[in-house]
C-alpha cells in the first residue's frame, strides 16, 4: 500500500489558502472545514508552508491574541516533508513518526495533489495487517 492507494480512499481534496492570509483567517478555515491543518501555496500552486492547529496554538501561546492579525507566513512551517504517491504506507508512518507531525502533503512534479494524515496511515496499515491476517487463516485452514 501506498501514498496513491489512501488518496484513491479518501479522495484528494485539500483546503489550501495564500500566505498573506492572518492567523485569524486560518483559525476561521479551521474550524469552518473541521481538519487540522492547511496547506499554504504559492501563486504557482507549489507548496509554501504547511499551518497545523498545533502551529496556532503554539504561536497564540508565544505571543498572545494579538498575533491572530498577523500573516501565516510568519508562523507557518516552512520547509515541509511531503509524500508521493509511490511512498509506502511505511514510509509514511516513519516520517510522520520521526518528525511528529501530522499531516503530509502528497507531490507530484512539484504540485500538490492531495494530503494524507497519520489517522489515513494507520487505517490503511490496520487494514492490510487484517487483510494478512485473512489470508493466513485461510492458507493454514487448508
């Protein structure tokens, strides 16, 4: 399994948005879309910067409310780790893992095509877990 076969589940929707949008913006989209993050891009449509919920809070605790009036491009995560479709569910789950983020922007030729979160990663790996599992019994029940 890989990058490709969760984006083909879940669809490759994701909410983007420039940055030169506010804190407060990111906040409203949020909460408006009820996800956890938000890709930042480019005119161009290349990734810029990745804005997470903990990214947010993190800067409202740094800096207090005041901060919500200021671009996300001061505060978003600028050098971000992204997929492709061809990664592994493994390989997915060791970035995610060793990073500690959770969410990752799928690329392909240096455009974004979807975002896959630890929750996708770990359905997708319980599932083929089960999936071999099912064909153990089968193969050992003759």
């Amino acid at each position: 399994m890989n990058a490709a076969a969760i984006l083909k589940l879940k669809g490759n929707g994701v909410v983007t948005t420039t940055k030169d949008k506010s804190l407060l913006d990111i906040a409203k989209l949020l909460a408006e879309h009820g996800i956890g993050c938000i890709v930042i891009v480019r005119d161009d449509d290349k990734v810029a910067g990745i804005m997470s919920e903990r990214d947010l809070m993190r800067a409202i605790g740094q800096a207090g409310p005041e901060v919500l009036e200021e671009p996300v491009s001061d505060f978003m995560t600028k050098t971000v780790v992204t997929a492709r479709e061809a990664d592994t569910i493994d390989r997915l789950m060791w970035e995610m893992t060793t990073h500690r983020f959770r969410h990752m922007p799928v690329v392909e030729r240096d455009r974004l095509i979807g975002l896959v979160s630890i929750g996708d990663v770990v359905k997708m790996r319980i599932a083929e877990v089960e999936m071999e599992a099912a064909a153990t019994r089968m193969y050992t029940a003759g």
